[in-house]
C-alpha cells in the first residue's frame, strides 16, 4: 500500500483550505465564520486532510522562515479592519492567498525549501517499486516501510524497516542519504541494499560506492557489506552473505547456502502469514542449500523436510510444524 505525498492534495482543496486559514486568522472571527468552517471541513476527510497540511507547512514557514515578513504579514497575520470596505477586505484577502500560493510553489515544490515527502509501505507477501522524481528507485521487500523527502539541497530515505534496494540517481549537488537505524548511508552513485533484520542492519553495496557513517565511518564498493547494531558499532555481517543471494526476492526467488533451517524458516515466514515452526529444537541445526520461490510455499516446505527427512505438519490456527518422522 502506497501513501499519497503531501503534495498530492487536491489544488481546488488546498486553495481553499489557504484562505480559511487567513479568514480565521481574523482579530475577530464572527461565529457565522466559524460555523461555516466547520460544515466545509465536514464535508470529507480530503477536506480535513488539506487543512492539516496547510496548517503544518504554515507551522513550518513560521519557524524557518523568520525573515519573511512579508509574506507572514500577508498570509498568517492578515487582519481586518472594522470600518474597511467589504470590497477592500476581500481584495486584500486574495492577494493574501495569492502571495500564499505563490510561496508554497517556491517553498513546497520539489526542488524548493520544504520540497516535497512521502511514505511507502508494501504488505506481507508484497513488493512496492517506487520512482522518485529525481530518477532514483526504490524496490520494497515484503512488509516494508520507508519515509522520503526530496528538497532543494538534500534527498534522504528514512528506512523504517524492511528490506529496499535502492537505485540512486547521482546527483553531486544533492546528496541522496538513507538512514537506519543507528546509522546513515551516503550514495556515491550506486545500487545497494538497505536490510533491518531485527535490531542491526546490512548495507550490500552492488554497483558503485556508499559511504556508511555510524559511530565510524566504511566506504564500500562493489560487492562488500558491512552491518551495525542498534549502538551504531560495527559487527560482523551474517556468515556467507552474498549480493546475489541476499537480492534473490527481486526476481521472486530466495537462495541458501549450507543456511540453518531455523533460518531459513523464518527467512519464508516473512512472505507468508503463517507460523513456521520446529518441533525440537535440535532440528534447528540442519543445514539448507538450494533455490526456492516465494509464493510456492508448501512445496518450498515439501522439498526441505525431503531432503532433511522430516515431515510437514499443519497444525492448524495458521501454523505449520517440521518434526521428525
């Protein structure tokens, strides 16, 4: 599932959510006022979410943008005079959101100060591609999240967990940055992969160069990896872990070699909605090797307890149980 960016609101609703804003910046705001703003911000959540995000970005301008004074005259502190012409009033309220308007295109677009931001999600069992505006794309793994702003200066992907290979746009003058976790990972113009799995995080670098900054700093080229724990300290990356392997899930496909079989378990799981579980513990050491594809999950299950002589038990309630025969 997608979320919209906040720049996607409608133009009609966010033109009108500007000029509630000025009117209800009034010294005085009638009741009648009031009420009326109050039935047009009932009259859908399109029009309470157009609302709010005027409402943040004038948050925003009034704390970074001090220097503005006329446009913050013009846009928030706009006041109406007693005895002033209704006419007049009005006049003045239009340039108001005309100035308005005009800032937030210089400000809130994409190459502005603000710039824009987005949130992706993909599901369990899914994947999301995502094409950025500067040329850049994100491929989400299963249940996956990540955060994106792009602004004049700076791109920068926050990786709230899951697994993205990103393909970055090299871009000099805006560096693109993805933080997770503990840590950050600067582009240098590359391909890499950014992995949460549980509390560290693998940065695998296929093409180019990243720079990993965490409470050291690694360069990493072509097919090197280097992981960092929730500290930001460096640890070793999981034994045996290759590029190709570890990026098999963008052509459906997951890849073990000599993997323990709880591993290998939980690796599946991710993709599906059920428990996969071992009946000893003991059997946790098995070692698994070969290819298999995401969604063929009960034959994937079939072919390990084959070749490990185990057996497939579904145990109901959403679990599936190896154990011994």
């Amino acid at each position: 599932m997608t979320v919209p960016a906040a720049t996607d609101i409608a133009e009609t609703l966010q033109d009108e959510a500007i000029e509630w804003m000025i009117r209800l910046s009034a010294e005085s705001c009638p009741a009648d006022e009031l009420q009326a703003f109050d039935q047009w911000l009932q009259q859908s959540p399109g029009h309470q979410a157009a609302y709010a995000e005027i409402a943040r970005r004038m948050d925003w301008l009034e704390r970074v943008a001090k220097n503005d004074a006329a446009v913050r005259k013009a846009a928030l502190r706009y006041r109406s005079e007693p005895q002033e012409h209704a006419g007049r009033r009005w006049l003045k309220l239009a340039s108001a959101a005309s100035i308005l308007l005009a800032v937030g295109v210089a400000t809130f677009s994409s190459e502005g100060w603000y710039g824009s931001s987005a949130h992706y999600r993909s599901a369990r069992g899914g994947r999301e591609t995502v094409d950025l505006a500067d040329g850049s794309r994100l491929e989400l793994n299963t249940d996956s999240e990540v955060k994106v702003r792009l602004n004049r200066w700076q791109r920068s992907v926050q990786v709230v967990k899951g697994e993205v290979y990103f393909s970055v746009a090299h871009q000099t003058e805006r560096p693109f940055i993805v933080t997770a976790g503990a840590g950050r990972s600067i582009d240098i113009g590359t391909e890499f992969e950014v992995y949460r799995q549980g509390g560290q995080v693998i940065i695998a670098v296929r093409e180019g160069s990243v720079r990993v900054e965490a409470k050291q700093s690694r360069e990493l080229t072509a097919s090197q990896t280097v992981a960092y724990d929730p500290n930001g300290d460096f640890i070793d990356p999981p034994a045996q872990f290759d590029i190709d392997a570890a990026t098999a899930w963008r052509r459906g496909k997951l890849i073990f070699d000599n993997r323990r079989l709880d591993e290998v378990l939980s690796e599946m799981s991710r993709y599906h909605n059920v428990q996969l579980q071992l009946s000893d513990r003991k059997l946790a050491d098995n070692k698994v090797s070969g290819t298999f594809f995401i969604d063929r999950l009960d034959g994937n299950l079939a072919t390990i307890a084959n070749s490990l002589n185990l057996t497939v038990r579904y145990a109901g309630s959403g679990k599936i149980v190896l154990a011994r025969h």
